[in-house]
C-alpha cells in the first residue's frame, strides 16, 4: 500500500510541477525583455535632443543634467546594444560615433555614448529591460516553493485516493481463522463508507453460508446415526457370517465419518476460548506413549522444552491426528520438538510412499484420500488433518506438509512461543 502511496504522490507531483514549469516557461517567453532596437530607441531620443541643446549652449545642456566627457566611457562594449545603437542613429540621421557599454558595477546600468564633433563624448543611461541580479535564486525559491506546497498536496490527495484500498488491506488482515471478515465501522468519506458497507455485507453473507453449510453437516451426521442403529441391530441377524461382518464393517465406518464430521464441525465453530500454558514437549511424550500402547508405530526422537499457549485438550488432538497419519499410511512416525527461530516448530515425519507433488495442495480437504482406492484397507474418515488444521490455525499456528527425499512424508507444526 505504501507503494501504491508513493506512486500517486510521485505522479501528483510529476504532474503539478510539470505544468508549473511548462508555465514559467511560457511567462518567460512571454516577458523577454524587448528587442534592441526597443531598448535603444528612447535613448537615442535622449541623445538627439541632448545634442541640440549642447549645440545651442553648452552651459545651458550640463545645468539640464546632460553628461559630457573628454573621453569614452569606461566598461566591456556591448556589441549587440552597439549595433543597434548604430542602427537607430543612422535611420535618425545623426551622423556621430556611438556605442553601447555594459555594467561595470552591481548597481549599474548600461551606458550609451557619442562623440560630438568638439571632441567630447556625450553619455545617456540606458533602461535595464532585463531580470534582476538575483532572478535565478527567485527561481529557485519559486520552484522549492512550488515543489513543497505540491508534496502537501499530492499526499493528502493520496491519501484520500486511496483510502478505500486501505480499508480493504486492513480488512484482509484482520480475517479470521473462520474465513469471516470483521464489523468495520461504516463512517469517514463517502467512498470509505461505501466500501465499508460493501465488506459489511459480503462478511454478513461469509457467516451466515458458513453457518448453514455447519448446521447441514452436523444435522447430516447426527441424522446418520438413527438408520445407521437400525442397519446394525438388521445386520446382527444376518446368518451368513462373513457377510455379517462386512456389513458391520462398511457400518463402523459410516459411523466413524459421521462421528469425524461433527468433530469437524464443533473445531471450525468453536472460538478460541481460554487458553492455558501448554508444554509441548510433555504433551507429545503422553501421545507417544499412547499410541505405542494401542500398538502404533511411533517414536520421539528430540523433544526441546517448550511452552506455547493454546488448549491443552484440541492440541492434543491436533497433533495426535498428525502423529496417528504418520504411524498409518507412512509406516511409523518420528516426533521431535524445537524451538527455531521465536517458533515452536513439531515435526512428524514418516518412511512412507509420500504425496504425489500435485495433490499436496488437497491434503488438508475433508475425506481427501491420495488413493481412494485404499479405504477399505486402512482405518479413518479422512477428517483428521482437516480437524488438526483447524485447531492448529485458530491459535495462531500453520501446518506445512512436504515430501522428504528420498521418501516419506514431514509434517511441521508451528506455534508461537508463550
């Protein structure tokens, strides 16, 4: 966002200066000064009537302010003005020497200058049409000022711009674990509220479609189990008894689905609540030990002390779910505890086949099976990882699966530290 921030300032400014300048410019042409024929033209007037009135009476002329000197004026000629000096007083018909000297000082002025016919020179100011002395710092500080006064502006402008896009960033980062958007507060500019409204709504549709697709799923489950029941008590009275178990088998494992999915269901619903300081370190040595009991193949290999907040009861069952895959399908599970960089890090890792790179993306999906084909040779609903993921996130965490070379499966859990 801030860079989207600096790209509408840096474009505002671009723009304000860009016609600023494009008009300073067109000032500028526009308030040259005049030509030289101009700029020599009233002094040439000067210099004709100074002349008279130096032919009539000397004395008289000098008491009038008219200068004369013996000899030219000192100073670097300036060879445009001469010319056009030249010019002007041929065309006036004054037959006389003249030429045009530039400043010697800061403060003064140009010098025009003929030669009489006694000898003597006779001297006329000449109007300065050009920039002062200082313009080039007058520009500058025009310039800076403009350049300031735009960099207010475009980022208030900015900021205005962009304040719906804003709204948006901060809204997407408060999502929470349920998917769901939180209340914004519908005030500010007309755009802000608009947008705010717009989030309001779509948060409001979010939660009410996550609701109702719970309620189905947990209603499904629940209704499941009255025929299922009636299934059971009819297949006890099969008299085949091969055919008897399959029946009660293919009937555990409805009811094991439906048992996942309400288990499912109460994890995606369920608000993070009081948590407890947990030592994760014991809590996956007690479900080693359990699983070992109940005949699978799991084992610790590195358990750090480390402490993480969270319910004691849903982590557990997060992380026995992970371990319980890992012993299944990948022919044993190894289960270490780390702290790594500010993180309680829990990997599990297998010997098994892996995951087929393109299918690591559906792993944590509801019933997702790599092979489908092997349900009925291995237990679960497949809601177990789906279920780990939820409890996992709703305290903060992430769950990161990936395939180990040369084989094998690593499951990482990480928690922030308490």
């Amino acid at each position: 966002m801030n860079s989207l921030r600096n790209r509408i300032v840096g474009l505002l400014i671009l723009a304000i200066v860009t016609v600023v300048a494009l008009a300073t410019f067109v000032a500028s042409r526009v308030l040259q000064p005049p030509s030289a024929e101009m700029t020599v033209a009233a002094t040439v007037a000067q210099l004709r009537i100074s002349r008279e009135l130096v032919s009539h009476s000397r004395d008289d002329a000098v008491r009038a302010g008219v200068v004369l000197k013996n000899a030219p004026p000192s100073g670097r000629r300036d060879d445009r003005l001469s010319e056009a000096l030249d010019r002007a007083l041929k065309k006036d018909g004054i037959d006389a020497e003249g030429f045009v000297t530039m400043p010697s000082g800061k403060d003064d002025g140009s010098t025009a200058a003929i030669k009489l016919a006694e000898g003597e020179w006779l001297f006329a100011a000449l109007p300065n049409h050009g920039p002062p002395p200082d313009g080039w710092l007058v520009l500058g500080g025009w310039m800076t000022l403009i350049i300031l006064g735009s960099t207010a502006v475009s980022i208030f402008a900015a900021s205005k711009i962009i304040g719906p896009l804003e709204l948006l960033q901060s809204a997407a980062g408060r999502i929470g674990t349920d998917g769901v958007l939180p209340y914004i507060p519908e005030t500010g500019a007309g755009e802000v509220r608009a947008t705010a409204q717009a989030l309001n709504r779509l948060s409001a549709r979010l939660r009410s479609a996550m609701e109702s697709r719970m309620r189905l799923v947990a209603a499904a489950g629940h209704d499941l189990r009255t025929p299922m029941t009636r299934m059971r008590l009819r297949a006890e009275f099969v008299t085949d008894d091969d055919e008897r178990e399959k029946w009660l088998s293919d009937l555990e494992e409805l009811d094991a689905i439906a048992d996942s999915a309400i288990r499912l269901v109460r994890e995606e619903v369920a608000s993070p609540g009081v948590t407890e300081t947990v030592h994760l370190n014991e809590l996956v040595a007690d479900i080693v030990t359990e699983l070992q009991q109940l005949g699978f193949k799991a084992e610790t290999t590195g358990l750090d002390e480390t402490v993480a907040r969270g319910a004691p009861l849903a982590l557990k069952r997060a992380v026995r779910n992970l371990v319980i895959n890992a012993a299944t399908h990948g022919g044993g599970a190894s289960v270490s505890v780390r702290n790594r960089d500010g993180k309680a890090v829990i990997v599990i890792s297998d010997n098994g086949p892996g995951i087929p790179p393109d299918r690591l993306g559906q792993i944590f999906e509801p019933f997702f099976r790599v092979d489908s084909a092997r349900r009925k040779t291995l237990p679960g609903a497949g809601l177990g990882l789906a279920i780990a993921k939820e409890i996992v996130e709703r305290f903060g965490g992430t769950i990161e699966v990936a395939n180990s070379n040369p084989s094998g499966l690593v499951q990482t859990v990480k928690l922030d530290l308490h």
